[in-house]
C-alpha cells in the first residue's frame, strides 16, 4: 500500500492523529531502521494523544474559564500568605478525587482567581469535568432559572461537574432564597463532587462545610 493510500484511509477513518503524525513517524523509524510494531506503536501512540488533547480542550471549552493559568506560573515573591505545600496539595488533587470542598480566602489582588482557575485547567487535563463562574454570573442563571420554570434543570446541570469553581463568594450577602438554592447545590455535589470557592471573607461562603481545604491567601 502506498503511502498516499495509507494517508486517505487515515482520514477517511478519522484517524487525524496518525495521519498528522504519518510523515515524521515514518521517516524517524526508517532512520532508525524501526520494526512494523514500533511503526505501529508509534502512529497509536500519536492519535491516542491527539484524542486525548482533544478531550482535554472540549473540558476546557465546556469549563468556560476566563484565564488561562498554570500552576508553573505562580509567583512566590508576591506578597501572598499561600505556601508552596498548599500549591503541591491543591496541584495533587487530591481533594477533587476525595469530593472535599476548597475555599481560597484573601484580599482582592491576591490570586484567588488565578489559583483557582489553575486547579481547573489541571482538573481538566487530567480527565475531570469542570465549570467555572462568578457569583454574579451564579446568581443572574438562577435568577432566569427561576423565571423562566427550569430551576431543577439548571441545578442537576451544577451538579454534574467535576469541579464547580464559584468565585467571588461572599460580595454580598445572599438572600434567604440564594442561601437555599446554595446549600441545595451543596447537598447535591457533596456526596462525589468538589467545590471550590474564592472568597475574601468567610460571610456568604458554607461555614459548615465537613472537611473543606481551607487555604488563606
């Protein structure tokens, strides 16, 4: 089969991460005098991980972050309470795999946002669903969830992620029907879920919250 053959049957069949891959896969294990196997190896390796990057950038999408941040990039001369162990356990995950809620607490400035959409975008390189939003944007869906007859749908749709990373909490204080639809939310997400909150203070954030990582900036 010639290689142009080989090319159109990659792309007929999908296979987009072999047939970008083809090229230099092929000229490296000739170089190399390379077996078929490793050849073989080679070209399922290429659309495995492209698949996977794929994946990794629909979560992203589907995450609707509003930087794109990196625990690499954090700077540890700023002016921040944060330590490099507290980075280390939120960069684990260890606590989205045991369904612990997180509160970042500090001062506007800080990085809470910054930090928190770190752990997101690894949350979602590493396989898990997230969403990310303000609590303005929090309160203004529910709001028109309400209205509009499909506030159980809207719920079950916060309950699903991953991760749900609410930021701001605490701007305002909740009124008696917000704090309901909160804990709601929380009592739907706590039995295999995480949820992350950035707050400057602990008022509108869950006090109660069994076994939250709390992290003061």
């Amino acid at each position: 089969m010639s290689t142009a053959i080989a090319k159109n049957l990659m792309a007929e069949m999908k296979l987009l991460g072999m047939l970008g891959a083809f090229d230099k896969v092929l000229t490296d294990c000739t170089r190399d005098q390379s077996s078929y196997s490793e050849l073989l190896d080679a070209l399922l390796q290429a659309e495995a991980d492209y698949r996977q990057e794929r994946k990794t950038g629909y979560r992203i999408k589907a995450a609707k972050f509003t930087l794109r941040p990196a625990f690499e990039d954090i700077d540890f001369t700023a002016s921040r309470s944060i330590t490099k162990t507290q980075i280390k356990e939120l960069y684990s995950l260890q606590w989205l795999h045991d369904a612990r809620p997180v509160l970042l607490i500090g001062q506007t400035g800080v990085g809470k946002t910054y930090i928190a959409q770190a752990a997101g975008l690894h949350a979602c390189a590493c396989g898990k669903s997230v969403l990310y939003m303000t609590l303005t944007t929090w309160l203004e869906n529910l709001a028109l969830a309400r209205s509009s007859g499909t506030y159980l749908r809207y719920r079950d749709k916060l309950a699903k992620p991953d991760l749900v990373i609410l930021d701001d909490m605490g701007m305002r204080k909740l009124s008696a029907t917000e704090a309901q639809d909160l804990c709601e939310l929380l009592e739907e997400r706590s039995i295999n879920k995480s949820t992350l909150f950035t707050t400057q203070l602990l008022r509108g954030a869950p006090r109660n919250s069994c076994n939250a990582l709390r992290i003061l900036m």
